[in-house]
C-alpha cells in the first residue's frame, strides 16, 4: 500500500499537480477550467441538438433553469414551464437541463429525451443536452449556480429534478426555488412582472 501512494504521489508531482485538500477531488469535471467563470454569461453549453450557445444571447432577459428528468413524479411540471413559456415568453426564457442525478430518473439520450418532451408536452423551450448538476462530476454551469464564491450569495445545488434558478437581465442570479414550487407559482410569476 505504501508503495502504491508513493507511486501516485512521485506521479502527481511529476506533472506538477497536487491536491490541496481532499474536497479540491469535488471539482473534478471533463469540462472544468480552473479560471472559473466570474459571469454567468460566459458559459457555452450544447443544445439538446449539439448546437452549442453562446450565453451572451440571453444578455437583457429574465430567465428560469431548470434541471428536468423525464420519469419523475415532478415531470408533469413540463407541462407548467411550456405555458410559462408561452404565455409570458416575452418577459422570460424557461432553459431545460436534463440531468440524471436523482434516482436514474433520466435514462434517456438527448434524442430520446427530446422526443419525450416534443411528444409528450409540447415543448418549445430551450433545452440543452444532458449534463450533471450535483456530485464530482457536476458541470460547471451548476458550479456558479450553486457555489456563493461564483455567484455572490447562493450554495443551495439541486436537492431534486425539477429545482429552479431565476436570473435577472443583468445575468445575476436572484432566486433559488426546491422542486416543490410549481413554475406557475406568484413568486415566479411576480418576478417576471407577470
């Protein structure tokens, strides 16, 4: 045993990386860059397509992230977030996250999972393609969503599918709401001004 963790200790500083603290193995995804992103709006993320977005796009509106699943007791709320959409689209944009954080809930690929959602709710909203919003292999998308440091106040991650995340015009994030509040709920809609 001793010789194994002399071997990856003489490896790590032989590549010149060290961990500093047993918590620094949580930061680990394929996508992380260590600079971080500072704004909200230097994110790129691929559509459910493959088409990635630029997030500069959404600079000047409202906006409300959801990470989804397609097999939870929470999927129905598809069908709110579409009217949301629909309703009040000029005010705000619903972005779907499709995650299978939480109970294997989203098994699916990204063509199965937009086939559900075009099938089963009619849905128009942005969707992006299925990342992780919880654990070490979090995306970095839900890093500045959940971390204080990155996005001046808030460290609530997801607890379940279906969590939202309100985002003002100026790419701030402002309010975090569990899974339990419906998307047509008046503190939702009282943000938007609807």
């Amino acid at each position: 045993m001793k010789t194994i963790l002399l071997t990856l200790s003489v490896l790590l500083l032989a590549c010149g990386k060290t961990l500093e603290r047993p918590s620094d193995l949580a930061n680990f995804h394929p996508d992380y860059d260590q600079t971080m992103e500072s704004s909200f709006y230097n994110f790129k993320l691929k559509d459910i397509n493959g088409t990635e977005v630029d997030f500069n796009s959404f600079k000047g509106k409202k906006l409300l992230l959801v990470n989804v699943a397609s097999k939870c007791g929470y999927t129905k709320q598809y069908a709110q977030l579409q009217e949301l959409y629909a309703t009040h689209g000029d005010k705000i944009v619903v972005l779907g996250f499709p995650a299978n954080n939480f109970g294997g809930q989203e098994p699916g690929s990204n063509e199965e999972i937009k086939d559900f959602c075009s099938t089963e709710y009619g849905v128009t909203f942005p969707m992006f393609e299925k990342i992780s919003v919880k654990g070490f292999d979090k995306h970095p998308l839900y890093r500045w969503l959940s971390d204080a440091s990155q996005n001046g106040w808030n460290n609530e991650e997801p607890s379940w599918n279906f969590c939202k995340y309100f985002i003002n015009e100026q790419g701030e994030l402002v309010k975090f709401f569990p899974s339990s509040v419906n998307p047509l709920d008046e503190q939702i809609l009282s943000l938007i001004g609807a």
